[in-house]
C-alpha cells in the first residue's frame, strides 16, 4: 500500500518553504521535481495542499494550492506528566506512543526518586514531529521541559481541570494499593474537562510529594491492579484518556 | 527503592530447582548462597517462597517454603491476534506491554499484507518471561506462533466468546473510517466474555481477508480516530480490554 508523505512545514503559510531537513527529503530521497504536488502540516492544526515551484534541497519552495484545519479527535484536552525513566529510549517511545493516541501537552517531572536528572528536549521533539507525520496529524503536542514536581504543581495550581496522580504503593506480587483505595481513571474521566494525569518514577512518587499534590486537589487514581512500568502507565492513562473524551 | 526480584522457575514444584539462567543470576550475578531466600513464580499462576540449599550457578536448589496463588486481575479471557510489523523490535515490545497489562495469549497472524513473514518465537517468550518477573507476575501469556490468518480464523471458528477486528481504511489525515462505521471497543466490551481483538499488518487487511472474519461473525471494531501503528493499535486495544474487564 502505497503511503502518501506527510510534510512538516511550520513555515509554510508564511514563507511556502519546507524546512531543511524536509527540502532534502522530498527532493534527494523522494526526487520531488517542480510541479510536483506535496501535502504538508504546520504542527498548529492546518493541512496543507502545496506544488514544488523550486525544488532545491536546502529550502523546497512551495506554492499552497489549499488547506483545511484538522478535524478534532478527542473532547477537553489530554495532557500527561511524567517521570523519565532511567532509560530515555522508554521516554522516546512515550513521546511517539502518545502523538498517536493523540495528546495535546506532555509533561516531564523531575521528582525525588528520578533515576533520570536530564532529557534531551531536541530528540523528544524530532520524535514526535515524525510519530505526527506518520500517524498523519497536523496538530503536535506540547512537549514540555523537565521541571521539578514542586514546581510543576505550583504552575498547576491556577489551572482549571481535573488533576489525577496515579502513585502506587507497590505491595509485590502485581497488587496495586490505589487499585482498591483510588478509583480507576477509567471511571472518573470526565470526557469534557482539562484532564491531567501525573504518573511516577520508577521509584514511584516521596510520600511528601503525593501529599503536596493532594493537598493541592490532585485526586488519587488507580491505573488495575497490574505493576506497570512508567511509561506502560503513562501510555494507559493517554489511551484511556483518549477513549473516555472520544467524540 | 531495592526491587524484590522475582525469579521465574517453572520446576520449582516438580524439581525444587531454578533453571541454568535463573540459578546462573541468584548464585553469579546477586551472589545469593545456602540459606538466602528467595521469591520465585512458575509462570502457570503461583508464587513461591524458597530458601536455597545449594547455591549452584547452574542448577540452584532450593526448598519451598509457601507457595499462594496469584490473584485474577481481569474478568473473562483477553487475547490480541496481531499481524507481526515489518520491524521485529515492535513486536518485541508489545509483547513486554501486553504482559504488563495482562493479557492471556498473544497470537501472531500472517496477512496478506505482512511484510514479515517470520517471528522468533524464542526471543518473544524470552522477553514476555522477563516482563512477567518484572511486573510480578506468577502466569505467562500464551504466545502463540505466526499462522496464517485464514487458518486462525477457522481454529477460532468454534471457540465462544467475542471476537472483533479493528480494521481501518486510511482517510488521510488520521481519520478512521470504521471510527463512524462501527463502534468503539470501550462501548461494547463485554467485562465477563472471553474476547479477542485481531490488529492487522502495516497494509492493513485484504478485503476478502475482513470479508472473511465478518462471515465467520467476527465483529468490526474501531479503536478511535487516530491512525495508529499496529503495534499502537494493539497495545491500546489489550488496555482497553484490560480496564473493561477490570474486577
């Protein structure tokens, strides 16, 4: 089955150029000639018709012969906060995962048990640019820089919306404390709110740090009783996310 | 936070030994000796509590001290049938997710479209036994080997239970035609049946392919309007199964 290429080109209601990288795809890898007709995305919610006027590898110069913005998919919006875990390729796959489900901002909280100090915005970016081209949106999420909880939930603080935490006291044995206390994201997702869902490090959240959040309206959610990973947690919550706002 | 490690020894009861790997680890690895104790699970459903009697790297022996059952963490049966991506690695990875989430079996399909026409079963049970340790597991998902989707479709032919297929014809532009034509797995789950979801290649199925399973009363399923990697499509669908049947 052949696939049509979706280009980015955040420039390209301004300037009706490609990027560079992009130039370079469509006229080196692709062989894009002038009067060859591309379809393009600004990353701001708007499709592009375009034909090539000047195929040159380093800026493609472009004609827009029509667009048309992005259907929505989900009602309210989806935004995740994580943990990164020790290993980033995990937080990669997270960044290209969740642009598939479809999220519109995520989040990455630096907390006291993160085996992970430091992320690489630039290759979370180029990940999710791609995970957009090929799950053919026009709309990428928010990716946001490592910031401390305390600090997460205080710029958190004034926004409106349903805040979820998901922490889990690890009892062995696959058992998930919240799975009785908390009530499970699947049913108190409200399918029109803001929804926010904080997930943990692998060393799960400071007991300090879970009481900040509550203290701040942040409500205890259970994800079942399964041990999952950080970002096998962070991947259900945006899946359920999307599922519970479907339109 | 020091993580219990969970040993998987599929003899324990039989043999009151760990295998090579598993003895090779406590003994070389985490330097157990006679005397420690350990926590162990067959991967048929129980957990054991042992104490070794023979540190040997090759074949640790061990007496059990109490064994219990692992707790169900769904209602009915959860099993994903998925044709195998042209990318070995993203199958390796469902394979680790779906054992996170709880799933029963895995089976593998070859479609018509399948750009892989092979699967290394030794390396998928290898990672699904590790994912099983890691989340606390005691019973390993049934994985079984790559068969061709008409032969599959008629060993399920006689099997109860309900059985859906999410097949998409591509729009453009992330929509989903069967999102409008058939109805979203969460709304028609059954939290008590046995279900089966069947996730097709890359390609998509061959039209006689999904004509095939309709005949045969398999139903259509759409899994929202985002276009969805096969492995994507498959992980979102065993979380959904996993949360409608929670208990």
């Amino acid at each position: 089955m052949k696939e049509q290429h979706l280009f980015y080109a955040p420039e390209i209601a301004l300037t009706g150029t490609l990027p560079a990288d992009e130039s370079a795809h469509a006229v080196r890898v692709l062989r894009m000639r002038t009067g060859d007709s591309l379809w393009a995305m600004d990353g701001q919610g708007r499709f592009y018709d375009a034909e090539i006027t000047e195929a040159s590898p380093r800026a493609c110069v472009v004609e827009v012969t029509g667009s048309r913005p992005e259907r929505p998919t989900h009602r309210g919006s989806i935004r995740l906060a994580v943990a990164p875990t020790k290993n980033a390729d995990r937080m990669e796959w997270l960044a290209e995962k969740v642009t598939e489900t479809g999220i519109d901002a995520l989040h990455f909280v630096l907390c006291r048990n993160s085996e992970r100090k430091v992320l690489k915005d630039e290759r979370i970016n180029r990940i999710v640019i791609s995970a957009a081209k090929q799950s053919h949106k026009a709309t990428l999420p928010q990716v946001e820089s490592l910031c401390p909880l305390m600090q997460f939930l205080k710029d958190e603080a004034n926004r409106p919306g349903q805040k979820l935490i998901a922490h889990c006291l690890d009892m062995g044995e696959g058992d998930d404390a919240m799975a009785s206390a908390a009530p499970h994201l699947a049913d108190i997702i409200e399918a029109d709110a803001d929804t926010v869902v904080l997930i943990g490090p692998e060393g799960d959240f400071a007991p300090d740090e879970v009481a900040e959040a509550l203290r701040l309206g942040w409500q205890a959610i259970s994800l079942g009783p399964c041990r999952l990973r950080t970002e096998t947690a962070a991947l259900a919550a945006a899946t359920l996310m999307a599922a519970g706002k479907r339109l």
